[in-house]
C-alpha cells in the first residue's frame, strides 16, 4: 500500500523546462524541490500529490514517487487528469485531492474500528 505524505509548508515553483505528455519525470526551478516537498521526504512506496498548472484548462494531477534535489519521478494523469504537456514555467504546487481524501476515508472505514461513545466529547 503506497502512503500519501503531505506538507502544510510546500512552497509553489514553476518546471524548469517543459515536459511532454509521455514524461515520467520532471524537473522544478533550481534549489526549489526542497521547499516543494515542504520537509517531507519521498522514499519508496510513498507519493506526494502536486499540481501542474493548477486551475488552468492544462491541469493534471501527479504524485511525485521519488525525488533527486529538483527532479522528481512522476505518476502522470492521476485523481481523473489527462496526461498533457506543460511549458517552461508553469505552476507546480501540492496539493489535496478528493483522491487523497477517498484514500482517508477508506483507511478509516477499513482499519480501525469505531471511537467508542465513551471518548466522544459532547460538550456542555
């Protein structure tokens, strides 16, 4: 099972240079993979979702699988997003999809049993 990593401090960048539709890899402007990643670090059987070009017609969904400075191996057209090329400069940022929130959802429905009344705060 592949764990989804997160980051509240991923800092947006832009691609160094433009990939094409086939791409498995892609790199992000000098020095800026570190803060893209925002303190997590992808290692095998794990994934961090980031957006190219987000909130454009060109918008797809990758999940970063492996990471070398400021190349990053990628899963293309994930969460529903069509594989397609990105130009020089455009947007990468992280983001959460209604994929990453289905894959929660499941964990909790699927591994752990029920808070028992006894914990839930009911407030006064």
């Amino acid at each position: 099972m592949t764990t989804r990593l997160f980051s509240s401090t991923s800092v947006e960048t832009t691609l160094a240079s433009g990939i094409n539709g086939n791409a498995t890899s892609m790199t992000v402007a000098t020095g800026e993979g570190v803060p893209l990643l925002g303190g997590v670090t992808v290692t095998a059987g794990t994934q961090f979702t980031v957006a190219l070009d987000p909130d454009t017609n060109l918008e797809e969904i990758v999940f970063i699988t492996a990471s070398a400075t400021d190349t990053f191996t990628i899963s293309r057209g994930e969460a529903g997003t069509s594989n397609v090329a990105h130009s020089t400069g455009a947007s990468v940022k992280h983001v959460l999809t209604s994929d990453d929130l289905n894959a929660f959802e499941a964990g909790l429905t699927n591994e752990q049993e029920p808070i028992p009344t006894s914990f839930l705060y009911m407030g006064a």
